[in-house]
C-alpha cells in the first residue's frame, strides 16, 4: 500500500519539510498526509517515514500512540467525534452518544458492521456555543437534537445496511 | 464609541478574505510599523501597553519579547498557540475563522519586534478544515507582499507555516507544544531554560496565544494609552469571554477586563434558560476552580479571580444550572484530566487515573464513605508536584468541586466498610 502511494506522498512531504530547518519536525504534517491517504498508519508506513526522515521507526510509532487523532487500524468510512466534555453534557451530550451509539448498533470505540460509521466521544472539540456537538469527518456539527442526528446519518446512509 | 478591538467589524460579511480587511484599515499598522518605527518601539509600544497573554497564564506579552536576546548568531522563532483545548474555550477558533488576517497582521508586528523571520501556527488538530482556511488567508497574505521576502517593500523577511497538531491538549503547554513542533510527543520541559534563551530548534523564541496577538495590532493603531484604558490599570485592552453551558446567548463576548462575572453571565449572555437556576460557574476553563453562585460577584480579570481563590485562564465561563448533579461535573473534569494527562510526570499520569478510576466506580453505584478523602488526597499530591502546570490544573479543579459541594457529593456515600 505505502509504495503505491509513496510517489504522491513522497512528494507532498518534500514540500512540507522544504518548511522547517529540520527534516524531523516534518513528521506530524506528514502523518497527516499518510493517514488522509491510507486512513490509518500501518507499521509500513511508520518504516517508510522512518526512513524518510532519518529516524528510528519507534520515534514515529511513539507520536501515533501519543496523539490521539491518528490510528493505526482503519476506522469506519465516516468517523463521528461526539463531545462528551462539560458544556456538552450540560446540554445532553450523554443521552445523545447513547442515542447515535443504538442507532448505529454500536458503542464508542465501535465501527458499525457495514463499515460505514466509527463512534467516538471525544474530549472538548472547541465548539462549546454549539452545545451539544460532534464532527462527522472534518465538519461540525452543533445544536445537536435526535431530530438532527436522525437527518445527518440518515442522508449518509446509517441504516440502508 | 464601538471599544471592541479584536472582535470589532466581526459583522462584516466575508472580513475572512483579504479585501474586506484591508477596506476596513487592516495591515495598515503592520505597514507604518515596518517602514517607520524600529522594531524597539514596537515592543516599547506593547510593553507600555500592559497586554497580558491571553492563553491561560496572563504573563506580559511585552515583558516575554523583552526576554529575546536582541543580537544572537541563531534564529529566532514565533509560534502562535492555536492549540486551543481548554474545555469550555473557543474565542481563538472563533478570532481565526472571522478574522484571520488580523492575526497574520499580529504576528507580522511581533516578528517584526522581536527580529523573527520564521513563524509557525500550532492549531489544534480538530481545527483541521479551519487550518486550511487559515492557509488561504497566509497565501493571500503571501500574494500581497505583506509575508515572504521584502514585506510591504521593506528589507524585512517573514514566512508563516501553519502546522496542524493531532489531538492533544498537552500541547497548549508552551514547551509541549515545541516538543509537537520538532516532531516529537508533547512532554513538557524542565524550566530553565526557558524558550526565550532555548526554544524551537534549541533557538530564542517567543510563543504567544492568538488572542494576544490578535491584540497588536490595535495597540499599534491606537496606541498603548487608549489600550489602557480598555482594561484595567497593569491589565490593558479587552477579554474574549467565550460563555458556554446553561444560557440562553452562549457565545463569544469581548469586553473590558474587570467586567463582572454576573454580568457577563445576565446581562450579556441572557442568564438561564426558563427554569433553571444559577448553581455554580466555571470562570476560567475547565481547569479554573469553580465558583459557586453566591460567588458571581466578582470581577474577571487575572487579579480579582486569583483573589477569589481562582483564575482567569482563557476566560472561558461554564454555566452549571441547579438540576445538574454537581458529580456530573466531577466525573466530567476527572475523565478529561485522566485522558489528556502526556504521563511524564508520576504524580500526574497516576493520581488523574486514579480519581477518574474512583469516580468511575461511583458513576457506577459503587461508592465508598472514604472515597471523597481519597480523591481529596490523590489531587493534594499532584499539586505542585509536576514539571508543567497541569498537575496543578487536574488538582485544583477537583479540590475545589469537593470542598464547595461536600454536602451534595457525600449524599448516597456508604460508611466505609470495617476492614
């Protein structure tokens, strides 16, 4: 998979490290790439990034265990972050996750069984006058109701499966 | 008279691109700094004006420049804390998406102070599709001459990167944050050094939060004695209040230091829904120890929260109305700390396990007559006990959610069981 890619990628992480004085601080954005890409970090990839960058594989490995935005398994095709953190759960974060997790058949941490959907609940995601909120992939989506949900997963397919 | 600053022309439709800016007098400070001033006024200007930092820690943005060495044989660096994750905060997103060239104009003005040619926005890794946008308005920038080579025609020199973080609120911590900046997990560093003398790449650096920077240029517009007068004496210029939880307004409201917190909360942010009744405040973020509602009369600034036994921090107000348990919030700081602590420092990684681990149990039905103690007792020992400011922030929180609301908490908690 990584040596397909790696033409493309390889020159995507040329321009970023072109930014930095050092090559090493390259690796979060370049991670990035790798994972917008494969949707995940595969110890392949962490090699091949390794090798580009001039380090040992375990310092990359360490930065996709610390930072909890990359994975190093697949996720579902939509990944759902719904905040869980105090403004939200003022405003009914709780019933809301149970609510998406029964719909979907699964719980936090889950990906449901047509692949379509991973559930995440999440620590704050910065969007607090929107209460409660979650990102379905890279955008938001506030003033959550079940009303709301239903019409968000219904038109991305939750339930045709 | 309108005294906003950074907030000021928000209404504007798309002040996003570059045109509507500078129609508005946007990078026309930046513009007379760069060909008129020396970049020691600028900072004198700053300093005069008594900006505090608007991250969380309210250190004198003129004062941290100061600590730059002025002549070095390294570069220097500018990175700007966008990595914004304290629980109940979201003014740097809302400053970045309504108005992102007042920040690049910030920064520009900083640079230009401090003799920085390289800067870099750390943004929170959620922030993703506003990173993007936040790079149109750096490529615009780029095509206007005000960043590259030769900005707004002078011999000065600037490159902006936006660099993406992946999930860690760790990172909002100043050395954490250059430690995810040299690819590297974000533990914080040991103090001294600090990242004046030895910053990003072992260079001097400056590392200011977006709402300070956001600040500059207004300073440098209008000068440091009509900054003053905004704020408060020491405590120049405006607050971004972001209002959260239990009002009828939540949202983003800029407004002189020292306003009061009840204020804030009745006049500004509508109070309460219908209902519901005031049970108690989170003034600073979600590491700010909580104020109860007999408590709300006091004025929100670094001073005068400190005073009252909490703090200012990145001025984000959680409103917590009386039919939420106060263990909800509890359960709510604990799991947050437990998640987000980076683990270096002993203390920290298992005493904010541990209290989420007892809390947990108690969410559970399984609760214990000595489980308030040893909670008390797990954040009494990370307290001062840590390399970076969390061990304090996971503490003190907690400490004081149990010393105000014992009462409530100790309800439904068994004698403790002969051993």
């Amino acid at each position: 998979m990584i040596p397909d890619m790696s033409a493309e990628i390889l020159k995507k992480a040329e321009a970023v490290m072109a930014r930095y004085p050092h090559k090493r601080a390259a690796l979060l954005p370049i991670l990035h790439l790798i994972q917008k890409e494969a949707g995940c970090i595969s110890p392949g990839a962490e090699r091949w990034v390794a090798g580009l960058l001039g380090i040992k594989p375990v310092r990359v490995r360490e930065m996709v265990t610390f930072y909890t935005l990359f994975r190093r398994e697949p996720a579902g095709a939509h990944v759902i972050q719904a905040c869980s953190n105090l403004s939200c759960t003022l405003q009914g974060a709780p019933d809301l996750i149970d609510y998406i997790g029964a719909k979907l058949g699964i719980r936090p941490g889950e990906t449901s069984a047509d692949g379509k959907f991973t559930l995440l609940a999440v620590e704050c995601l910065g969007n607090c006058d929107q209460a409660p909120c979650m990102m379905i992939d890279m955008e938001y989506h506030g003033r959550l109701t079940r009303e709301k949900i239903d019409a968000l997963l219904g038109g991305m397919g939750a339930g045709d499966g | 008279m309108d005294e906003r600053a950074v907030t000021r022309f928000w209404e504007s439709e798309n002040l996003a691109g570059i045109g509507v800016y500078l129609a508005g007098g946007g990078y026309q400070a930046a513009r007379e700094a760069l060909h008129h001033m020396e970049p020691a006024a600028v900072l004198g200007e700053v300093r005069k004006a008594q900006l505090r930092g608007r991250g969380g820690a309210g250190f004198p943005a003129g004062v941290k420049w100061g600590f730059v060495p002025a002549s070095v044989d390294k570069p220097k660096y500018l990175c700007v804390n966008a990595d914004e994750g304290e629980p109940g905060t979201f003014k740097d997103r809302a400053i970045m998406s309504r108005n992102p060239h007042l920040l690049i104009e910030g920064i520009i003005l900083a640079s230009f102070a401090v003799g920085v040619h390289s800067s870099y926005i750390y943004i929170r890794g959620e922030y993703e599709a506003l990173a993007g946008r936040l790079e149109t308005a750096v490529r615009e920038a780029y095509e206007a001459g005000f960043l590259g080579g030769r900005v707004f025609g002078t011999d000065f020199d600037l490159d902006v990167t936006v660099h993406l973080g992946a999930g860690a609120y760790i990172c909002g911590e100043e050395t954490a944050l250059l430690e995810s900046l040299e690819g590297k997990p974000g533990l914080p560093r040991l103090k001294p050094p600090f990242p004046a003398t030895v910053g990003l790449f072992g260079c001097p650096t400056v590392i200011n939060n977006v709402e300070t920077l956001a600040n500059i240029p207004w300073i440098i517009r209008n000068g440091a004695d009509w900054f003053l007068r905004q704020g408060l004496p020491g405590d120049g210029g405006t607050r971004l209040f972001s209002v959260s939880g239990m009002v009828r307004k939540p949202g983003v409201y800029e407004l002189p230091l020292g306003t009061s917190l009840r204020t804030l909360i009745y006049d500004h942010a509508g109070g309460l829904p219908e209902g519901k009744k005031l049970k108690a405040v989170i003034p600073g973020g979600l590491s700010s120890p909580i104020l109860t509602a007999g408590e709300i009369d006091v004025r929100m600034d670094f001073d005068s929260l400190a005073e009252a036994g909490s703090m200012l921090g990145s001025a984000a107000v959680i409103v917590i109305d009386d039919r939420t348990p106060i263990f909800e919030v509890l359960k709510a700081t604990a799991g947050f700390f437990a998640h987000e602590s980076c683990g270096q420092c002993t203390p920290c990684r298992l005493g904010t396990s541990w209290i989420r681990k007892i809390v947990q149990r108690m969410s559970e039905g399984e609760r214990r007559g000595t489980d308030l103690e040893t909670i008390e007792s797990a954040a009494r020992a990370m307290r001062g006990k840590t390399l970076c400011p969390m061990g304090d922030a996971a503490a003190l929180p907690i400490l004081a959610i149990i010393s105000k609301f014992k009462g409530e908490l100790a309800e439904g908690l068994t004698p403790s069981p002969a051993r």
